[in-house]
DNA sequence: CAATAGATCATCT
DNA sequence: GATGATCTATTGC
C-alpha cells in the first residue's frame, strides 16, 4: 500500500475528534490494508470504562505516552485488541478499532482467519481484526506515524453518513454515546 | 434467529 | 482469586 501516513497532529486532540476523524480513513500493515468504519472513543481519568481510569500502571503506560502510538493489550485471554493513542502526553485518551473493510491482502486475512467464509466476518470485530491484520502485542507502543503500521487517508474519501450509539461489551458508562460507525455498510460489527 | 457456554490469561485486588 | 473494550460453536425455539 503505497500512501502517506497521517501526521501526529492528526492525534493530537480529543479521543472522541479522533474518533470520528478515523472513520473512512485507511489502515495498513505491511501490505495489508483496510478501510476504518468503525470506532470508539474511551476519554482516560474521566471515563470508568477506559483502562487508563485506574491510573498509570505497566499496561497503560502507554496511554499515558505521546499521541500516534498504537495500544494493543490482551482481552479475555485470547482475543486482542488494537487502540491508538489521542490527545497529548500524560492525558490517556485513545480510539478502540472496532472493524474494518478489508481493501487489500484479503489473500494473507483469510490464511489468518481459516473457516471464515464471508469477506464481511473477517475483520467485523475488534478481536477479529487484530487476527485479519496480524496485529499482536508485539505492536504495543509502535508509533503509527513511522514504521509499518499506520494510518493513512482513503484513496478517495468517499462521503458517508456516521452513525452514534452507546460503546460495546463495557458495564461502566455503558450509555455513552461515544462509539461511531459508517452506516449501512456491511463489514459494522454486530 | 436468540440465547448460552466455553475457551483462556494478563492484569489488578 | 476475579474479571474482562471477545468470538465461535452449539443448543433450543
């Protein structure tokens, strides 16, 4: 995938900017890539849902750095979950990818996800995605602006209409309306 | 189609 | 020792 990445500034405001600014754009990994159609916002100390609410311990560490560094952390014990970082140093707010529209490497996705059978469930989640992508803790704290793994704006930003609802698979805070999806399209999780 | 169970482990109490 | 920003397979209607 041959683009440019988007710039720390990009980052560098409220998770929940960042959160609908994501949508649309591309993300690529190697020669993986894929279109963001859905994301959520989680704000740091002022949100109980948010990881980083708790305060700087070795997981957050992270959140807690500069913008533009990718989060990655272990959910249920086997599912991963791929975040990146907003605002500014010491306030931990970031963006959970929730799922995307494969564009390109659908051949390497499904050798990473064997038995899916529709191009839509590859990639329809955020512990899928991290699969389809190849994306594993090892990326935690990989900055998003260098390297292999970054965002870049869509080929054509085609228009869409974004939709709001309450954040997904969380119990505190769970009517915030801070998660944003593209509506109608089909690669939305459930 | 909806509901539920089971897998499985890093992190925090 | 409990819990979770999940997914898949299976069961039941």
């Amino acid at each position: 995938m041959k683009c440019k990445a988007l710039p720390r500034t990009f980052y560098q405001r409220p998770a929940t900017d960042v959160a609908r600014a994501l949508l649309g754009k591309t993300l690529v990994h190697g020669a993986v890539s894929a279109r963001i159609v859905e994301t959520e916002a989680y704000l740091g100390l002022e949100d109980p849902a948010a990881h980083a609410f708790r305060g700087l311990t070795p997981r957050t560490k992270v959140l807690f750095g500069p913008p533009a560094h990718a989060y990655v952390y272990l959910i249920y014990g086997m599912y991963e979950c791929l975040n990146i970082v907003a605002e500014t140093e010491g306030s931990p707010g970031c963006v959970l990818i929730r799922a995307l529209e494969p564009l390109t490497g659908l051949a390497a996705m499904r050798r990473r996800r064997p038995g899916v059978r529709r191009d839509e469930d590859l990639a329809n989640g955020p512990g899928k995605l991290t699969l389809a992508m190849g994306i594993t803790r090892r990326d935690n704290g990989r900055d998003v602006t260098r390297g292999d793994l970054y965002v870049c704006h869509a080929r054509q930003d085609d228009p869409f209409e974004m939709g709001v609802s309450a954040r997904v698979g969380i119990r505190h805070a769970a009517d915030w309306p801070l998660r944003f999806y593209v509506v109608g399209n089909r690669y939305v999780s459930r």
